[in-house]
C-alpha cells in the first residue's frame, strides 16, 4: 500500500469512528445550550450561526458565542444540530431523516447567517478527497432559503493521537487533507460563484499545541498529553480536545466566522502561554497554503 493510500485509510477511519462527546457549558447567549435551542427561536435581529456535525467541532461552535460576545459581536447566537461519530458528517447528517429535517427547519427560516460543515464524509475520504455532495446539498437549500447564507467548512485533527511517536508523525498529511478541503470549497465556489464559501482549520491548533507540549514550550500549563481537560492537550484516548486547544481553535474560528484577528482579543489570563500568539502563526501558514 502507498502512502497516499495508507493517509486516506488513516482518515477513513477516523470517519467511520469519531466518537460523540457528552457534557458542554452553556454560552452567553441564552438560557439554554446551543444544541437545545429549536428552530422557533431564530431571531432576524441575531447573527444566527448554526453548526452542524460532530464532537470534533461542538464544544468550539458553543464557546465561538463567548468569544463573538467579548469582541463585541454581540448578537451572535450559536444553533445546532449534532450528532456523535460518523453520524456527524455531512454526508450521514444528510441522509438521516430525522437530522437532515432538523437542520431544514433551522434553514426554512431564512435567518440562518452562517451555515458551518465539518470533515469528514466517507464519500470525501473514499474519492480520493474529491467530492461530497453532502455538503452541496446543504449548500444548495441553505442558498435557497437565503442567499446571503455564508457557508462555512471546518477541518478538524486526526484522532487517536496515541497511535503516533510524536506531533510531526501525528501532523504527517494534514496539509495535504487541508489543501483538498480548499480545493473542494473552490468547486463548491465555481458552483455557486455569489456565495461567500469559506474554510478553516482548527484541528492544526491540535498538532501545534502537541508540538509545543513535546518541546517543553507547554510546561508551564500542561502537564501531560492526555488527561484532565483543564491540564491537557487531549482528554481521552479518542484525542477528544483539552481546554487550551479549544480555547485556541475557538480563536480560529472567531477569525473564519467575524474576521476578528487573535492579537485583538484580550489576553488569556488563565494560560501562563500566549494562545492568541499560537493560533495567529496558524491562521498566517493557512493563508499561505
């Protein structure tokens, strides 16, 4: 087997297996959590971002609000529609009766703003990274009940992080994925050329933050790889996210969704490591790729 196809067997798998997350604090927005707030709640007068997908990207989704909160966008409010595992993806989101008439209930509004995708659906992984007309499917009724609908698709990190030495061997292809992502928003784009299509990684903060930890650079915040969610990288063997890589991918997705750049928020007082510095320096090799 080559490479190429050890790589995509490696991120099929993470496919078919991402596990769900229980267990989420709730935002500034509202009374009730993100993945609890129905369709009826929908507000002209709100910037209405709704997300839709696994754990990879829900517990970011929800504290996007706090931080969209801080930086004074202070109408941002987070809808959701999740589903653990798999089941998350675009393609079996779509193909889920019960999900996919869920989040055409929050787009049949027509105040939905944002529209936020995740990776990844085993129609991506199994086409070499090409297509998934999952997400043209959502696109395309999202963009039917409101044009200025922006849609917006997340990469995320490989899981088990346990299964690789160290952050270089865990980072090995994640460009690549990365660069297939954007090509695949640029098709979408050619498609519907007057939408505003956008992507973004936050799963890089996962490979950065590891890197760091592995050279000494966390010490003075993270005590080990996998563990406690206030003391780690990672919480679980799944690679599910510790709080200072949520509270550094959030920055990621403050930037993709408000433009707002890292070293405009107020310092992370709570972290001995400046993560508006990490996730500045990720944004800035994004932009290059």
């Amino acid at each position: 087997m080559g490479k190429m196809s050890v790589f995509l067997a490696a991120i099929l798998m993470l496919t078919i297996s991402l596990s769900g997350c229980l267990g989420i604090g709730r935002g500034n927005g509202g009374e009730l959590e993100m993945t609890e707030r129905p369709p009826e709640d929908v507000n002209l007068e709100d910037y209405n971002v709704l997300y839709i997908g696994h754990s990879f990207g829900r517990r970011f989704a929800e504290l996007l609000e706090d931080y969209s909160h801080t930086a004074g966008i202070t109408n941002h409010t987070a809808y959701a529609q999740f589903s653990g595992g798999a089941s998350g993806a675009p393609d079996a989101l779509w193909s889920d009766e019960a999900d996919s008439e869920r989040i055409k209930e929050f787009l049949d509004t027509g105040e939905i703003d944002v529209l936020i995708m995740i990776c990844c659906s085993v129609e991506f992984v199994e086409t070499g990274l090409q297509s998934d007309e999952a997400i043209w499917n959502f696109t395309a009724y999202a963009l039917d009940k409101n044009p200025g609908t922006r849609i917006g698709l997340s990469m995320i990190w490989k899981d088990y992080p346990g299964q690789y030495e160290n952050a270089s061997e865990h980072r090995n292809g994640s460009g690549f994925l990365y660069e297939s992502w954007v090509r695949l928003a640029s098709n979408l784009t050619a498609d519907y050329p007057y939408a505003d299509i956008f992507t973004f990684h936050h799963g890089a903060a996962a490979y950065e933050l590891r890197d760091m930890f592995e050279t000494g650079q966390l010490d003075e915040d993270i005590g080990q790889l996998t563990g406690r969610k206030p003391t780690s990288v990672f919480t679980d063997e799944k690679g599910h996210a510790g709080q200072i890589m949520i509270d550094t991918g959030t920055l990621i997705w403050l930037h993709a969704v408000h433009g707002v750049e890292p070293m405009e928020m107020p310092e992370f007082t709570q972290w001995n490591t400046d993560i508006r510095v990490i996730a500045d320096s990720l944004l800035d090799e994004q932009n290059h790729q």
